[in-house]
C-alpha cells in the first residue's frame, strides 16, 4: 500500500513537472509609456486582445512620464525571461535621446524591433468655435493672425519633446511667429485641453485628433506631412503655406534586446496578422490608420534611420530639456 501510494504520488509529481516545463512563461504585457486613452493605449489593446488566441492572455500597462521615458526604461531594463514588450514611438526611440542631457537606456542597443503598427502625420487643430471666432480657416490664416498677435495664442502638447511640441517649434521658426507651450502627460489631455480652450491650438497625431474633427470640435487647418492623408482628404499640407515643413509620427512593438530571436519572429507573426486581420485593419483605420508591413530587421533599419534624421532636427530647433 505503502509503495503504491508513493509511485502514485511520483507520478503526481512528475505530471506536475511536465505541465510547469510546457509553461511558456508569465503572460505577455505590453507596456505603453502614455496615458489611457491616447493611439499607443488603443493600439496595444487591439494588438493584445487579436493576437491572444496564439500568444495568450496579454496584459496592457500604461506606465506614463518623462515624455515617454518612464515606461520605455522600464523595459529596457526589465529582467531577462520578465514577458515586458514595449509599445515604443518616435519619441521614445528617435527624438527623446537627442533632447534630454542624461537619459536613462540605449534606444538602438537596449530593444528589439518587433513590428512597426502605424506611420501617420500629425494635424494642426483648433477649437472650432474658438478658429471661427478668429476668422482662421487656414494655415495662412494663422500664420497672418500670430504675426499681428504675438503670444496671443498658446499651443498644447503631450510633453515637453513630444513631436507635437518639435512640430509647434518648427512652426514657429518657419513662420517667424511666437506662441507660448503648456506641455501635458500624452495625448488625451492636450486635446481635453484644447476642447476646453485652455489652449488655442495643437500639433497632434491624426489618429487621437481625427474623432474630434469628425465631430466637429475641431477645425483641421493642415497636415504635418508633404502631401495630404487619404483619412482627410480635403486638408491640404502645411508645407503648402510653410515652405519647408515635414513632420510624421509612429509607433510601434519592442522587446528588450535579450528577447530570444525565435521569440520575436513568433511574436511579431502574431501580430502582423492581427493588423492584416479584417477586424485589425478596421479597428485600426477606425483610428485613420492603415497597418504597416514593416517587421523585425526592416522595422529596426527605419528605427535607426528616424534615430539619426531626429539629431538633425531637433538640434536644429534648438530645443534642449535637462
């Protein structure tokens, strides 16, 4: 009885054993370094919610701060075997290292390039009521009104080196013009912001601004790209009235450098075929968003491509945050 009830119980145990070695791990998170509620927070949910029949349950975390910062350093410098992926932006690899003094991880050598989700412009916006009022209807408009009104009119942001802010910068340089900042944490509250008028204006991506046009709330005055966005067809490019401007965003999926190769060709497969899905591609173009194709060692090439245009730039605003 004795010897029966052991081997039962080596057999429990081995079972055991086999179930925990088969255990691929603790489940993915995907951290977004920005507020709830912003095109990063709404992507990452898509992705993890589409992608979870072949990856798991995946949790999203939104880890805001320091113009993106806080939530990148925390997985670059998560332990090894730790789950983390990162949904990493322009800001947080392209533009963030070429504006703080000390920053905290390598954006080239700490992560791995999974997939690249969105490629979009950003859009001048104001409060439509606020534009009407004013009699700006154009980005000529605006630019006559700033010259005759200095420091008139104040620009929002989501954050201090956030492309909105480079983007309002540039603008300002191009145009001669001068306007105050009020930086905010992301996307969501520069816009409440500007819904609220606490701000005249913002640079922000089309994804986050494009309901509040829709709707109405907002008067769209100009893409941040050379040529027109299919989402907004009737808006012409800043560049039409600004001779020389040229600003895009994106973002996309990292892992921490450690991340086993053969992991991130699994992972970045799964999600891949979530934005080629049907219901992918039409949460994203919900978002003004066409899924993108770029993955792994074509997504870390354009990566370090941004990463090395951003020095140019941003060195030639002249804008600098310790």
């Amino acid at each position: 009885m004795l010897l029966r009830s052991l081997f039962i119980g080596a057999l429990l145990c081995g079972g055991a054993t086999l179930a925990l070695a088969q255990n691929p791990g603790a489940p993915l998170t995907i951290v977004v370094p920005y507020p709830a509620g912003g095109p990063l927070d709404t992507a990452a949910r898509l992705l993890a919610d589409g992608a979870k029949a072949q990856l798991g349950a995946i949790a999203v975390e939104n880890k805001p701060g320091a113009g993106g910062n806080t939530g990148a350093e925390l997985v670059a410098k998560s332990p090894k075997g730790s789950n983390q992926l990162l949904m990493g932006a322009v800001a947080t690899h392209a533009v963030n290292p070429w504006l703080y003094k000390s920053f905290p991880y390598n954006p080239i050598k700490d992560f791995k390039p999974l997939v690249l989700v969105a490629r979009t412009p950003n859009v001048l916006v104001m409060n439509a009521e606020q534009a009407k009022k004013l009699g700006i209807n154009t980005t000529a408009d605006l630019v006559q009104y700033l010259k005759k009104n200095p420091d008139q009119l104040k620009y929002g942001s989501g954050g201090n080196g956030s492309i909105g802010h480079i983007a309002a910068e540039m603008f300002k340089s191009l145009t001669n013009t001068k306007m105050g900042h009020t930086p905010f944490q992301g996307s969501a509250p520069a816009l409440a912001a500007l819904t609220s008028g606490q701000v005249g204006l913002v640079f922000d991506n089309l994804a986050s601004a494009l309901p509040h046009i829709q709707s109405g709330k907002f008067k769209a005055l100009g893409v941040t790209t050379l040529s027109r966005d299919k989402a907004l067809p009737d808006v012409p490019s800043i560049n039409d009235s600004v001779q020389g401007f040229n600003v895009s965003t994106w973002f996309g999926l990292f892992a921490p450098a450690s991340l086993p190769d053969a992991d991130a060709r699994r992972y970045a497969n799964a999600f891949t075929a979530v934005m080629q899905s049907a219901p992918g591609k039409a949460g994203l173009q919900k978002m003004g968003i066409s899924p993108e194709e770029l993955s792994l060692d074509g997504f870390s090439q354009f990566v370090k491509s941004e990463y090395n245009k951003y020095e140019f730039l941003i060195k030639a605003a002249k804008i600098k945050i310790n």
